[in-house]
C-alpha cells in the first residue's frame, strides 16, 4: 500500500484530494494547522469504509515543526511515496502597495518555503528509495499574474519555477515533480466573494462556471499515480478553459 502525505488537507482542494486517495486504497497523512477537528472527522470518514488515514498538525512554514512531522509519518507509516504540497494562504486581496512587507513574508512563507521545507525533509528519503512523485499546487495566476493578487501571483509563479528545477534535479533519482494549477475552485479561500462576484467571473470563464474542488484532486491523483510515470515538470491548469 502506498502512502501519500498531503498538506493543508482538512479543508478545501487537499481535503478533496485526501479523500480521493483515500478511496482508491492509499495509507493518507492528512497535514493540518489550525483546523484539527476538521482534519480528524476526514480521518474518520476514510477509515469507516476501511482506508487508512492519520491526522499530523504543522505549520509547513516552521522548518522544525515540518520535519518532526515527517519523522513521525516515516516511523508510522514507514514510506512517503508521494507529497502534495498543496497548503496555501492568499491573505487578502488589494494593491500591491497596501500589502506590508510582513504580508508579503507570511504568503512566501507558507506557499513558497512550506513547499520547500516538506520538499527538502521527504526528498532524501525518496531519493534512498530511487521513486517518489511531488505534486506541487499552483495557481493560473502564478502563469499569467493577476492584479491585486500580485504577492500571491508571484509565490505561485516560484511554486512553477521551483518544479520545473527540480523534476530535472530529481529526475536522474526516479523522483518526478509536476505541478497543477487551478483557476477560481470554490472553496473557503473564494469565501469571500459574494453570489454576484461568482456570476460575473463565471462570463469570462469558457466552461460558464467555477470549479470543485474534487475536479483538481483527480488531476493531482493523476500525476501522483503510476500511468502519469512519463510526466515530469510540467504544468497542467484546471480552470475551465479560463487562462
Ligand atoms: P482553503 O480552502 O483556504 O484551505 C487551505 C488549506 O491550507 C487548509 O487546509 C489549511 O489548514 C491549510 N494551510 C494554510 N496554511 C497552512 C500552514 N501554514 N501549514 C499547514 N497547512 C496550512 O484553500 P484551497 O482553496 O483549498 O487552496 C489549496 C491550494 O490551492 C492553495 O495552495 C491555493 O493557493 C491553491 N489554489 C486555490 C485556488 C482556489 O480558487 N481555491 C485557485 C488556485 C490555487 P488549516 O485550516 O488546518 O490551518
């Protein structure tokens, strides 16, 4: 059986995916920070139809915290054989100038550095092993850039670059490293635009509509899984035909 860890899995786009590899046989770290209660009713949930699943509380920006995390997935679960960097913060949305520098940083610091900090603690162990995928979750706007998200577009734009390096760096160990890039999928993070907001956004949108969330899990399970084994650094967008 295979082990998945997934970060920022008690809500949103993680959950969705953790529940996905749940239900197709996979041993499930669930990674959360704040919302453990949210984190452990999905552990339940996998476990009642006989899946595996534990719950693991850090805050993927604190380098410690995340490799003590990893240790007690490897002393449980004995293989990480894939990592989902998916947790993410947007912050707020506003001009460029209205974001402080310690804005800035807390954007960096989970989307970018919490990518790197689980990336560098699994690595060896994948690299040991000669396998293991990497599934990093962008966004479009880390593509094309959007104004007023312009700190969240640049930490997913290094989301890509850091990708794309480092399939070519792992490559050689059997380690593939791909990314998804999601457009406007309804979860808490798009909680805060009203009914109207949705419907305008919806008319600059091909497939008329915003996404689920389990839409993108089925693409980060793709290239967690053996029949995307040809496929590294690359970038696929699930937006609806937005970009
Ligand atoms: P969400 O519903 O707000 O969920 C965010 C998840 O990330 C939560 O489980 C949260 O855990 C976790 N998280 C945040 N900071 C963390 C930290 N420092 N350490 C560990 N976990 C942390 O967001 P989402 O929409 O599912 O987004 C998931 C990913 O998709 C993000 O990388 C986001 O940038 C990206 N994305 C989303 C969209 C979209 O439209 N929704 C579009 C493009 C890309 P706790 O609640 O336990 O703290």
């Amino acid at each position: 059986m295979k082990t998945v860890l997934i970060t920022g899995a008690s809500r949103g786009i993680g959950r969705e995916t953790a529940r996905l590899f749940g239900e197709k046989g996979w041993r499930v770290a669930v990674n959360y920070n704040k919302s453990k209660a949210k984190a452990e009713s999905l552990c339940e949930e996998i476990r009642s139809y006989g899946g595996t699943a534990e719950a693991f509380c850090a805050d993927v920006s604190d380098e410690a915290q995340t490799e003590k995390m990893i240790d007690e997935i490897l002393a449980r679960f004995g293989t990480i054989d894939v990592l989902v960097n998916n947790a993410g913060i947007a912050l707020k949305q506003g001009l460029f100038t209205d974001f402080s520098a310690e804005d800035a940083r807390m954007i960096f610091d989970t989307n970018v550095f919490g990518m790197m900090n689980c990336s560098r603690n699994v690595i060896p162990h994948m690299v040991h092993r000669k396998s293991g995928k990497i599934v990093n979750v962008s966004s479009i706007w880390g593509i094309c850039g959007a104004s007023c998200e312009v700190i969240y577009s640049s930490a997913k734009a290094a989301v890509i670059g850091f990708s794309k390096a480092l399939a070519k760096e792992l490559a050689p160990s059997g380690i593939c490293v791909n990314c998804v890039a999601p457009g406007m999928i309804d979860t808490d993070m798009n909680g805060h635009l009203s009914n109207e907001d949705v419907d305008d956004l919806c008319t600059e949108i091909p497939l008329g509509r915003i996404g689920k969330a389990e839409e993108v899990a089925e693409s980060i399970f793709f290239l967690a899984a053996e029949s995307s084994s040809y496929i590294t650094g690359q970038i696929i967008t699930v937006d609806g035909g937005w970009m």
